[in-house]
C-alpha cells in the first residue's frame, strides 16, 4: 500500500491577519511541522541590529550576513530558527525590531540568505516523521513554495488587525508595514495565483482553521 502523501501548505497574508494561530492549528490537526517565517525574519533581523547592520547601507549588511549560521531546533511541532546555535528570545517582538523588520526584508541579498533556509524546513520536516510542512509568511505561495499542495492567502481589516496587536500587547504598525511589504521589490506580499483567499475580520481563528482544513481534508480524501 502506498503511503500518505507528504503536503506542503502554503499561509501568506499581512501582519495579524491570522496566519500563525491559524498554522499552528493545522499543524495539530495534520501532523504538520509549523514553519514560522515571520519570526525567522524577526530573528535576522534584531541578529543584524545587534550586529550594527543598516537597512541603508547594504555594505554594512552583507558585512552582517557574511558568516551568519543558520540552525533549526524542533520544539514540538514547530521548527524554530538557530543562530549561531543560540535561539532567538522576546527581544524579536521588541518595537526596535517591528520598525526595522520590513525594510531589512526588502533586501535582496537577505531575502537570498533565507530562501534555501525556509525550503530546507521541508527536508526537516520529512525527518522529523511529520505528515508535512505547513510554513506562514508573506512570499510562501508565490516564491518559496509556488507549487505548494495548498495555498491560502489570509486578510482582515487593518483596523482590526491593529486591535489585535494590542490585545497581544504589542506595537506594530501593520498598515506601513504591509505597505512597505507589498511595494517592495523582491518578492512583494501578494495574494498568489490559485491561493484561498480567505477574509478574516469577523471570524474566530477557530472558524479560519475550520475553512482552510476543510479544503486539506477534502483533497487528501480525494487522494
């Protein structure tokens, strides 16, 4: 008998528009592993602060990037990104680094130094004996997986999503993010050809889980 068919989901979307709680409940219901790639940017970027690296001076950060070692410690179902073998802690959630995150993603030469790091998330999770990978971000559909077995792209009223910041306790500014995410370059924040785009508003992340498996079980069902 064959065995299960290892999928890849895909979860694009801007800041708060649910892609992590949303990650986090289908890796439980599906086995998979949770690739957190928000936070692996979040990461890089407070490793570059610490290192006196300047979004503006690109010098300063291919400096920065030369001998940066990248790691994966499984916790869980959740692959969390090494540096230097030392984990990143609070300090990525600091306002430093919400201000800093976009204009460090938008550089190219970055965005390369983390492109084979999050499709190895794959390979980790194969060998870890996960059903698959379900990995969140902003290119994920569209440039690191764009042939990912499932794709959905999530968003909310930016209103809204600040709301939800606050009530996580944090300061973000989601819509200059976003902006800034979505005219940038290099793999631009995007709703990706194919994606389930799915408004999330006015729905419970229970409910935005519900919709996004329903389609994952429906296709396995089918396989």
């Amino acid at each position: 008998m064959p065995g299960k068919p290892f999928i890849i989901v895909a979860i694009d979307g801007g800041a708060a528009s649910g892609k992590s709680s949303t990650a986090s409940a289908l890796s439980r219901r599906f086995n998979l592993l949770h690739a957190d790639t928000g936070s692996y940017y979040r990461a890089v970027t407070s490793e570059m602060l610490k290192r006196g690296a300047d979004p503006g001076d690109l010098a300063s950060v291919k400096a920065a990037l030369a001998d940066l070692r990248l790691g994966t410690r499984i916790d869980g179902r959740l692959a969390q990104i090494e540096i230097a073998g030392r984990r990143p802690g609070a300090e990525i959630r600091s306002r430093e680094v919400n201000e800093a995150v976009s204009h460090f993603a938008a550089i190219p030469e970055l965005r390369s130094a983390l492109l084979s790091y999050q499709r190895g998330q794959a390979a980790a999770a194969r060998s870890g004996g996960f059903a698959g990978l379900v990995m969140e971000g902003r290119d994920i559909g569209s440039v690191i997986f764009p042939a990912a077995d499932f794709r959905f792209f999530l968003h909310a009223d930016p209103a809204e999503r600040e709301r939800r910041r606050v009530r996580e306790g944090q300061q973000d500014r989601v819509a200059e993010r976003d902006r800034l995410d979505s005219t940038r370059k290099t793999a631009p924040l995007s709703v990706p050809d194919g994606a389930v785009s799915i408004d999330t508003t006015r729905l419970t992340i229970a409910e935005v889980a519900d919709r996004m498996a329903s389609v994952i079980a429906r296709s396995l069902e089918g396989a």
